[in-house]
C-alpha cells in the first residue's frame, strides 16, 4: 500500500478514477455537495477528499481497490439519515455515495420478491410495491430521503416491527462489494436456503464496515385490506404488559403496532404541543394498538369485541377506537409527535435503547428519579415500540442550549441503567461513533473481540469506514 | 500444538478430562454407544475416539480447549437427526455430545421468550411452550430426537416457515463456545437490538464448524385458537402459482402451509401407499392449504367463502375442506406418506432443492425427463413447501439395492439443473459433507472463498468439525 501524502499525487489518483468511472463520477473541492459532508446525527459537517458516484458494482469495486492501493479510507453513503454518525466522512476519506445506482430492477409476484439497487429510496420501493399489489411493510420517517441500501446496513427498525421484523427479516439476497473489491453476488429469493453459510447477516446491521452493499432481493408482503386501531389508557404498567398479551392472543398476527406513551410523554403532547387526546385526562399509562386485517367486514367486529371484551374485564380505564382512517391518523398523530419536539422542547437529547419488555417501567423510573437527582432542573420523557423491547425517551434541561445540555452526565446514567438492566444501548438507531465509547455497556468483551475479528478478516487494511462500530 | 500420536498419551489426555469433567461425561473404547458413530445420513459410521459429554458451556470450553492443544479434531453432535453427515465423526475424533445439557431455564412471558439449554430436545421445548399458553412453532417429523442446538446450527425449517420463518428467525440470543474455549454469551431477549454486529447468524446454519452453541433464547407465540385445511386439485402449475398468490391475499398472515405435490407423488401416495384422497381421481396438482386462526367462530367462515370465491372463479377442479381435526390429519397424511417411501417404493434417494416459485413445475418436468433419458428405468417424483421455495424429489430404479442406485448420475443431472435455474442444492437440510461436492452448483467462488476466510478466523487450527460444509 503506498500512502499518498501530496495534493499533487492524490489529484492525480482521482483524476485517474474520473476518467474510468465517466462524467460526473468524482466530485472534488468546491463540488463536494455539502450533504455528502454529514449524516443527520448532531456533529459538526466534515468534508471528504472527494465523492466518489458509480454506476455498478464494477464501479464500486473498482473505487474500493483504486483508494485501497493508495490508502484513502472510504465512508460508504446512502440517504445519509443515520443518527449515530455510520454515514459521516473525515477529513482525507473518500464518500462513496451510492445515489446514481437507483431504481426497481425486477419485481417477481410469484416468488414475492423485488429485486432494487442499494440507492433507491425507501419510499420508492414502497410505491413500486404498491403499484405491483404488495406492501413492503418497512416504514420510517426519513422514507422519502433514506435508501434501501442503508435501512440494511443499519438493520432498519420502524414502527411494524412486531408484525413484519427488521429489515434484516426483509431480505433475502444480495450484492455486496468486499474491502478488496471482491463482487458477492447472491440475489436469493429464497425463504429457504441452507446451502452454506448465510453470509449476507454478516453486512446486515454492520453500517458499512465490511462490505458495500450494492443490491437487494427485498420480501413482499400481501397489502392489508384494512387497518384497525385504538387509543387505551391503562392504570399501570402491569397492566400494559397483560394488554400485549391480550392483543397477542386476541390479534394474532394481525397485531401491527404497539406504542406506548409514559404520562410525560402525553403531558408533553397533549398539553404542550397540544396534540387533542381522544381520552379522557388523568393519571395513566396509553397505549397505542394496531392491526391489520385482510377483510374489512370481518376484522373490524373481530377488533372491537376483541376490545369490549377488555373493557368488561376492567383492564383499561378508557379506550377510543378508530372510525376512520383520519382517526387512525389522529391516533399516530399522538406518537409522531416526537418529530416536533426540538420545536415543542427546545435543545434536548434523543435515546434509543432496548429492554425486555418487563423491565420498561423499572428503568423509565429509576432513569427518571436519577436524572432529576443528578441533573438539576433535567426532564425527560419516555415512549416506545414496546413489543418490540425498544424504548425511545429524550432528556432535556429546558433552558439550555443544545451544547450546553450535559450529554455526558445523561449518557453515563441512562447508559448505566441499561447495562444493570441487561439492555441494548441502540435498538434500531445503530452504533456509528457516537454511541461507540458505550458498545462495552450492551456487549462482552467477548463479543467486542470477535466483532473485531470479523473486522480483521474481511477488511485486513482497515480503510472501510475505519473507527465505526468497533 | 502438540499432535499426540501414541494410545499412551492420548488415554492420558482423556484421563485428565475426566478427572475435570466428572463421572461419565468421558467415553472411550467399547463404551462409546453406537448413537454416536453416526447421524441418521446414509454412510458407514464411525467411531470417535471418546465421546465427551460436559454439563456446561465451562465444560465444552474445557474439552475445545483440551482437545486443541494435542491436535483432537471436535465434531458437535446434538440429536444426530442431520441428513448430510453434520455431525458424523471420523476416527480419531472427540464427539462433543449436549445430550446432558438439556433443559429449560426460562420462560419469560412478558418478552415471549424461552431460554433453552441447547440438548433440549424439541419436542420439549414446544411442550414447555404449550404448557405456559404459547407456541413454539418449529416442527420437524425428528421433534422427539432432535435437539434445539442442531435445530439451530441447521438452520431447521419444516411446514410452517410460510408463517413463522426457519429457525434463524425464531432465535434471540445464544450463548456459544469458540474454537479456542472462549464463551460468548449474549442471551439477547429484544427482537431489536442494533448494538453492533449481530453475532449469533455466523453460529446458526453453519453446522457446528464456527463454534458450538450451549444455550438458546427463543421466540414464542401466541397459541393458534383453530385451524383450517383445504385440499385442493388444479389442472396446471400456472393455477397453483396464482392459488398461492390468493392465499397470501386473502388468508395474509393466517396462512400456515401451502403443501404442493405433482402428479407422481399423487399417484405413488395414493395408489401404492394406499393413502385415501379427498378428491376426484385424474390428472392435476394437488395443494394442501392450511390456515391458523384466532377465533374459530370468525376464521373458519372467512377460510370457507375464500376457498369459495376461488371455485367460483375456476380456479380450482375440486376441492375438500376439513370439518374436522380427523380431516386435517387426513389431508397431512397425504403429505407426510413420504415418510413411508422406504416400505413403499424400496431403496431410494431423497433430494430437497430450492428453487424460485415460478421456476417449480419447468424444474420437475426437465428433471423427470432427463432422469429417465440418461438412465434407464429411473422414475422421480415431486413435492414440497412451494411458497418457501423449497421442493422435496426422491428418485429410484427399481429393483436396485441401495448401493446400486445411480446416485452420482442423479445428482449430476439434478445439481446441473439447479444451477442452470439458479437454485439452491439444500433448502433446509444443509452441506455438511454429503453435499459439498457440490455446494459450487449454488454459490460462487467468492461467496466461498469468503466462507473459507470466515472459517479461518474463527478457527485457525482448523479443529472444530473440519472438512464440513467448507
């Protein structure tokens, strides 16, 4: 490997680069798009070496082994939503942004399979399965922004979760480009498949560190017919947890969602950002819960009795059930507040954490009463797909600036608890840079070393998004 | 490494175990049963040196340990059901069985999750599942011999992945013992967890050739409240592929197995074994369709006007519906009358492809051809659980022993066209050493090249069940 120190020597390489990828392929200086110098997580923009746009696979590898031979590192970059910093280039990185290799290549109904290119936007794919009379059931807020090719590097999560899986649970081949340009192709439609080892698991969830992910035979589903929800209140959380498995039990595999809000979540929706509660106020754990049926006529007399039934049994203090799709709007109106809170809260810090579902109300607690006594004047709020073991809060001291509100206290303590309580620091946000000083909090130094022997393995330079994850 | 070569020094070593391991987890000599010579794959068995039987993951940590420093190759044996030589010592080896860890630890009913030692047979384990109100929904004709660990490390599937996935999908946590002794253990109860590389896919369907798994944290699920069954006859495989299309739509997430068997099948099944037919005699496929519900009184109409709507839309040349548990057996004896192939049709040789849905019937009809062109007298016959992918063939001679069974010839003819139709040469019986030779029909150069990278750095000595899979 020669490592090329001088300006002169490194325009050179890249103008070689240019010349084999075609026009527009290497943007360097000024032309780098200012996107491509950060991921949506909160740190300051970094601007790469360049940005490097192929076409293929041929043109990733390629890329790979042209900045491998000169020692460049390369950041892999898709709609570069990441919230932990997975996406974000250093100074002399190469971005090797996957935004030219876009688009459906084949949607196959009998095998239930669509076959994309690691660009594509999420929403894209969701419409063409639309159009072709399936759903593709993952979701996200960044649908419109993010690409297929880093919802798997980052083992995308969202709020279906307990019906449809992870992402990882949506795919079923690939093509990936190894650290040394090695092309993988396994574009499997497969549910079934034991012969060998299933190495795409390897690139699922890694953000980007082993390997390229250039294609995807993604899963389809059956499009639901019809979707029934309802808002329930409940006195605690013992009894939130016997509500989930009422709707497992209930429900079946119709259950769709499960979202619960803490009463400082709701106080903060309902009385700050004044989103309309269809429950009555008061004390109280709520409860969103969702299911999809494949028959209107059948289904929704199944969801309501299925609630009547609950209600006779005095294990909700109140409910609300959807009678339109604007109900069920109004309903996830309450959750996707979030998304107005640097608005509604002003500067304050966001978790993503994992619990086995008995422990939620333990840690929200204890989190709580920890904060308030080590932090002066620090608030926080709890939320999250339950069902799932994944809970979201944010932790804020209102008055603050954002650079002024003590992360690292928070972290330590919030962090802390869920190593006591044998969690995961990242459900779905990922690991990235910012979250990686806890990784030794969630995972053993076991586990750490043969992450690392992984690492080793597959990329021995080291240059593929070299400090991420471990 | 030391390679110990003499008897002497070898009972030494063995000797030493013991005295660390306890009474009776060491075998040796004429002591070792005739179980573990061999598992249920057709070869010549073979007897391991000793047979080591630990209580713990410390205790497999010791014996990995042990047997690596005097250079004993360790092949993992869990129920000894594989199909393809897995778990099949060769002499001079250790067997490394689970059978006395087993057991349930836990069953969390909050998460839906069971931890499991990895000897527990799985017939246990979906015992222990019903008892505390769920299901456990993996289920193999082996579920009283074969142990959840080999479940794992075969990544098993049966009849209703449709549903519920292989096991890869059921599996939450694992604690698992490396080559060189360490233990990893991360008995993972979230169904999202993103703190770094999801390590337990490396240990599940790799066959006991990266690590050997000691416990297990599994998925449960709601207990099915009914069941459904229809048998359906179609005049063409077009229909059949547009019958699994209509299921998916109209039954969703309730479907539970779509079981198609070709005409010769039918014809072996239900003239030679004698099995009765629900249907009208002549030519056609034959689907099983079965259904899982959540309340009988709603599902079971649902699952009749929908079997309805499609006769009245001729999709369908007949049709019988279950009324009764007696007539869901009825339906499944059909299917499961493979099982009697041995009686019914004498020696034999089973194979179980993948292959995408619309590539099924252009499959059998070639393969059926060139068999019986290439060698004289061979007859074949088709099934399998098509909305996975997965076909099952058993082919023969007749009146040709076991051993004069052209096997080579049919695996040619049958591997070459699963690669022409870019196949899989095992769906879910997995590799291990019967079907390595042609493990190059369904995955490239790369792909095991990069399986060999992962084996070497997993297991630099090369020790742990050397010469499987890879």
């Amino acid at each position: 490997m020669n490592v090329i120190t001088t300006p002169a020597l490194r325009q050179q390489v890249l103008d070689d680069l240019r010349r084999q990828l075609g026009p527009g392929a290497v943007l360097v200086g000024d032309d780098v798009p200012a996107r491509n110098c950060n991921d949506w997580s909160p740190q300051a923009p970094r601007r790469p070496l360049a940005v490097v746009r192929p076409l293929d696979a041929a043109g990733v590898a390629l890329t790979l082994k042209v900045c491998r031979s000169v020692g460049f590192p390369v950041v892999p970059q898709g709609g570069l939503t990441g919230l932990c910093g997975g996406a974000t280039p250093e100074e002399g990185w190469v971005a090797l942004s996957l935004e030219r290799m876009s688009g459906i290549e084949e949607v196959d109904a009998a095998s239930a399979t669509m076959t994309v290119k690691a660009g594509t936007p999420l929403e894209r794919v969701q419409d063409a399965a639309d159009a072709a009379g399936f759903l593709f059931p993952l979701d996200l807020g960044s649908r419109g922004s993010c690409a297929i090719g880093g919802n798997l590097s980052t083992n995308a999560g969202g709020n279906r979760v307990i019906r449809y899986g992870m992402m990882r649970e949506l795919v079923l081949g690939l093509e990936v480009v190894l650290p040394d340009g090695t092309i993988i192709t396994n574009l499997n439609k497969l549910l079934k498949n034991n012969a060998g080892y299933d190495l795409k698991h390897l690139f699922i969830g890694s953000e980007g560190t082993l390997g390229i992910v250039t294609r995807v035979v993604l899963r389809l589903f059956p499009k639901p017919q019809c979707t029934m929800a309802a808002l329930c209140k409940l006195a605690d959380y013992d009894r939130v947890v016997a509500l989930l498995a009422a709707a497992r039990r209930g429900l079946g595999p119709l259950l769709s969602a499960f979202e619960v809000m803490w009463p400082d979540y709701w106080q903060v929706v309902t009385e700050r950002a004044g989103v309309r509660s269809p429950v009555a106020p008061g004390d109280g754990l709520y409860v969103l819960v969702e299911a999809q049926g494949t028959d209107e006529a059948i289904d929704r007399p199944r969801f309501e009795s299925w609630l009547e039934g609950l209600m006779e049994q005095e294990l909700l203090v109140d409910a609300a059930v959807a009678q339109s799709l604007a109900d069920i709007d109004a309903f996830w109106a309450l959750r996707d507040a979030c998304a107005e809170f640097p608005a509604v809260l002003g500067p304050h810090v966001s978790y993503d954490i994992g619990l086995a579902v008995g422990r939620m109300d333990d840690f929200a607690r204890r989190c709580k009463a920890a904060l308030e006594a080590a932090i002066p004047g620090c608030d926080s709020a709890y939320y999250g797909h339950i069902g799932d073991g994944n809970l979201h809060l944010v932790t804020w001291v209102p008055g603050l600036a954002a650079a002024a509100q003590p992360k690292p206290a928070m972290d330590a303590i919030i962090y802390g608890l869920v190593k006591e309580l044998g969690g995961s620091i990242s459900a779905e946000h990922g690991i990235g840079t910012l979250k990686k000083q806890w990784l030794g909090h969630a995972r053993s130094e076991a586990e750490i070393a043969l992450m690392r022997t992984l690492k080793a393995a597959l990329d021995p330079s080291g240059l593929l998004n070299p400090g991420k994850v471990v």
